[in-house]
C-alpha cells in the first residue's frame, strides 16, 4: 500500500472536519477561560486524529463488505476493492488505530476526569456504529445529526474541557455558549453528509441505505443544505454579539462570497464526483476563516 492510497483509504482530505472543530475549542478556552495544557491537548489531538483515520477506514471496509451492488461499488469505487487491497492487513491497521488512540484516552481520563471518558466513549460509539452494525447510522436518517454533532460539538467541547477541567462547570450556560460556537462546524460537518447522500441517493438506494434525502426528497434536502450555511454564520455574528468570541470573528465575512459561490455550484448539478467537493470547500474554507479570525484577538 502506498502512501496515496493509504491518504484515500482514511480520507486524509476531509480531516479538516475534525482538526478545525478542535482549534476552535483553543481559541475558546483561552478566550473565555484563559486557560489552556498544551501537553493535554496535544496528546487529545494525537488520539483524535488517530482514531478519525481509524473511522474512516472502518466505513471503507463495512461498505465493501455490505455493498449489494457487488460489481460496480466493490470492485470501481471502493478504494479496498478498486486498489485490491488486503483486507487482512486493513482490519489489522484499523484495530491497531483505534486501541492506540483509546489507551491515550484513557490516560487523559485518569489525569482529567471521568467527564472526559464519558464524552469520549460516546464519540467511539458514534464512530464505530456509523457504519457498522445491522442498522449503521450513516443508513439512517439520524446520520447528519451523529455526525455533526460528534465531529463539530464533542470535539470542542472534550477540547474545552481537557483545558479547563480544574474550573469547569456543567452548566446550561456554559454547554449552550460552547454549542453555539461550534455550531457553524457541526452544521458544516453535517452539511458533508447530507451532501454526499444527495449525491449517492439512487446508489444508496439500490445498496438499502435510506437516509435522511430519501425521506426528504431531493429537492427539500438541497433546500436544506442551503439553510444550514445560513443558520452557521448567523451562529457566528450572535457568538459575537453575546460576547463568547471577539469582534475579529466576524472577520468570517469575508468568507462568504466563496462560500455562495460554492453553494450555486452545488446546485446546479448533485453529481459526486464533480460537486461533492463544494460541500468539502465551504467547510474548510469556513471552518478556516473563522479560527483565523478568532485568533486574530490574541496577537493584540
């Protein structure tokens, strides 16, 4: 296996979806808190990143394995069969991921507390029942909400825990201040899958994976996917008005021109290969722009 297929088998390019959310959890500790454990946090991001390849390799291999449409999905578009792969040498990679990235979380739960190995086993239970499992919730009409909320939310919120544990308080308060801030990337995040199903409806049905466009119809879900960019940046400008992020993070703005311009290619045409990577682009580009410009406070 070598490195460029090894890069596709755990979707290296889409792992923006998990390094930007976790960036936005420092900028918020330190803004809010003032705090932050570098060695904490670098050991977190070590074990995140770690078992987000794992995740992503372990969709690779359960949809090769489901796959009904043996042919055409096995054998042209999945990377394992396209690539012939070794299916043994692949589970082995991906056990190996995952028990790595779960010692470190153990660790930091003895150091941080049970809070943290809670949080942390619910995102391994996300990640591992995504897409696997008699009924995987990537097939069900939940799966945008699993993985926006996984990916967007529980990885700031373990980011703003791991660095504030010594005074942190399960509040309504402080849950709600860092949902809203990590809102505009859980919404993202979403908007990746709910993108990729538009695309994949007709495959998807033919594999029996009915997610939430089969319910919604093409139509309401492209409606929706246009609406969640919306809601992410009014999450941004009412982050800056109650006072949770600094006026620079509005410097998002100048973000959506791209954005919008992405959004009228995505409709135009739903076709995988061709604008899937919008939906790729706003949240990278997005995600992005609002760390940089969080940032931005700290060097005044």
């Amino acid at each position: 296996m070598n490195l460029t297929v090894f890069l596709e088998l755990v979707e290296f390019k889409a792992k923006t979806a998990s390094v930007l959310p976790f960036f936005i959890g420092i900028c918020f500790s330190l803004y809010n808190f003032h705090k932050l454990h570098l060695g904490l946090v670098l050991l977190y991001f070590i074990a995140m990143f770690i078992f987000n390849m794992a995740v992503d390799i372990l969709d690779n291999y359960n949809d090769y394995h489901h796959a009904t449409e043996i042919h055409d999905y096995r054998e042209k578009t999945n990377i394992i069969g396209r690539e012939n792969l070794d299916l043994k040498l692949v589970f082995q990679m991906m056990m190996g991921m995952i028990i790595v990235s779960a010692l470190i979380g153990i660790g930091l739960s003895f150091v941080v507390g049970w809070p943290f190995l809670l949080m942390g086993l619910f995102c391994y239970g996300v990640g591992i029942f995504y897409s696997s499992g008699p009924k995987p919730l990537s097939s069900l009409p939940l799966g945008e909400v699993f993985s926006g909320l996984t990916m967007g939310f529980m990885i700031t919120c373990l980011c703003v825990y791991l660095n504030t544990y010594e005074v942190f308080q399960w509040s309504f308060t402080n849950i709600s201040e860092i949902f809203l801030i990590s809102l505009p990337n859980t919404l993202w995040i979403a908007n990746l899958m709910l993108a990729n199903n538009i695309c994949d409806l007709e495959e998807d049905e033919k594999n029996n994976r009915f997610t939430l466009v089969h319910y919604l119809g093409k139509q309401r879900a492209i409606r929706l996917f246009v609406g969640m960019n919306l809601v992410a940046f009014l999450a941004i400008l009412l982050s800056v008005v109650i006072g949770i992020a600094p006026w620079s993070m509005l410097g998002t703005i100048f973000a959506v021109p791209y954005i919008y311009k992405q959004i009228q290619m995505f409709l135009t045409k739903q076709v995988k290969r061709e604008t899937f990577i919008c939906a790729v682009r706003i949240l990278a580009v997005g995600a992005a722009v609002q760390v940089i410009s969080f940032a931005l406070v700290f060097l005044f």
